[in-house]
C-alpha cells in the first residue's frame, strides 16, 4: 500500500513537472513565431491533444527515477573490496541516468 502511494506520488510530481515544461515551452513557442496567446489556449492545447503523452513521459521519468535513486545507493554502498567493476559500472549507470530524469 504504501508503495503504491509512493509511486504514484511520484508519478503525480513528474507530470506537473512535465505539464508545467509543456505549457512554458508552448508559451515560448508561441511568442517566439507568432503573437502571443492566453494562458488558456496553452493550458487547453495540453489537456486536448497532449496530456497522454506528458502522463507516459513522467511515468518513464519517474521510473527511471527509482532507478537512478537505487543505483545511486547502491553505488554509495559498494566498498574497494567488492570490485572496482561493479562500482565503475553503477557510476556509469548514474551519470547515464542524470541526463534522462529530472
């Protein structure tokens, strides 16, 4: 139960997060080629056309997420003794997952 509300807490985060890029982005957009809009129009061009795919988006983030939380404890666990390798490669696990999350 209580990952469950965990996870989808998390999920709820990572799609205001993306909600909040894609109305910001949008705006940008907007002022950028052509005059601008309302707040509105951006909103509603969100909820019509693009709301699955921002919920897809954050559910992979927020996946990704737990990944790069658990490789980075587990990277902070490891100790010279258990292997140079194991070590390197969750270092390389974390760095290639700083660029995709958050």
């Amino acid at each position: 139960m209580m990952l469950t509300l965990l996870g989808g807490g998390l999920w709820i985060m990572c799609f205001l997060n993306g909600c909040n890029n894609f109305i910001l982005s949008s705006a940008v957009v907007e002022w950028y080629f052509e005059e601008g809009h309302a707040f509105g129009d951006y909103a509603w061009r969100l909820v019509r056309f693009h709301a699955g795919s921002v919920a897809l988006a954050s559910m992979l983030n927020g996946v990704l997420f737990v990944i790069k939380v658990v490789s980075g404890i587990l990277a902070f666990e490891t100790k010279r003794e258990d292997g140079n390798m194991l070590s390197s490669c969750l270092k390389l696990l974390n760095s290639f997952l700083f660029v995709f999350t958050m």
